[in-house]
C-alpha cells in the first residue's frame, strides 16, 4: 500500500506501550496538556497496520493522512450502523 506520514491522537492508556515499543524507528510522541499524546511517524500503510488502529476503537484518532482519517470514519460509520 506504500509508506506514509502518520499522525494520530492516542489516550494516554493506548499510547503506554508506544513508549517501550516504537510504532516505526522515526516515531514521536507528543503529550497534550489533557493527558493525551499525539503519535506521529513514517509507517508501512498495510491491511495489518489498519486492523491494529481498528483495535484501538473509540481510544485513538487518526489525523493524517487525510485518506487513511477517511478511510477510518467510512469503516467506523458501517460498524456503528450496524448496532443501530
């Protein structure tokens, strides 16, 4: 699928083990005033990298790329159709 610019927002507890086990080797990790931490990095856009942001659930947000912040609220609308 090719390689990209990641940024998401993580809660603090999704984002724990990010500090012992990098996402990808140019990661960094941005802590917000509310305790939250803005993960970023160059990562291999791949079906595995996006069943592992699904796995978050309601714990992260994707905010770049714009494809990938998209393609999450596409899938995350059908999912949430479906218990309704």
């Amino acid at each position: 699928d090719g390689i990209i610019e990641f940024k998401a927002l993580f809660s603090e507890a999704a984002a724990i083990h990010l500090h012992e086990t990098k996402l990808c080797k140019d990661q960094r990790l941005t802590e917000t005033e509310n305790g939250q931490v803005v993960v970023e990095g160059t990562v291999q856009m791949t079906s595995q990298f996006r069943w592992w942001l699904l796995g978050f659930g309601d714990q992260i947000e994707v905010l770049e790329p714009e494809s990938l912040r998209n393609e999450m609220a596409n899938i995350t609308s059908k999912m949430a159709s479906t218990y309704k």
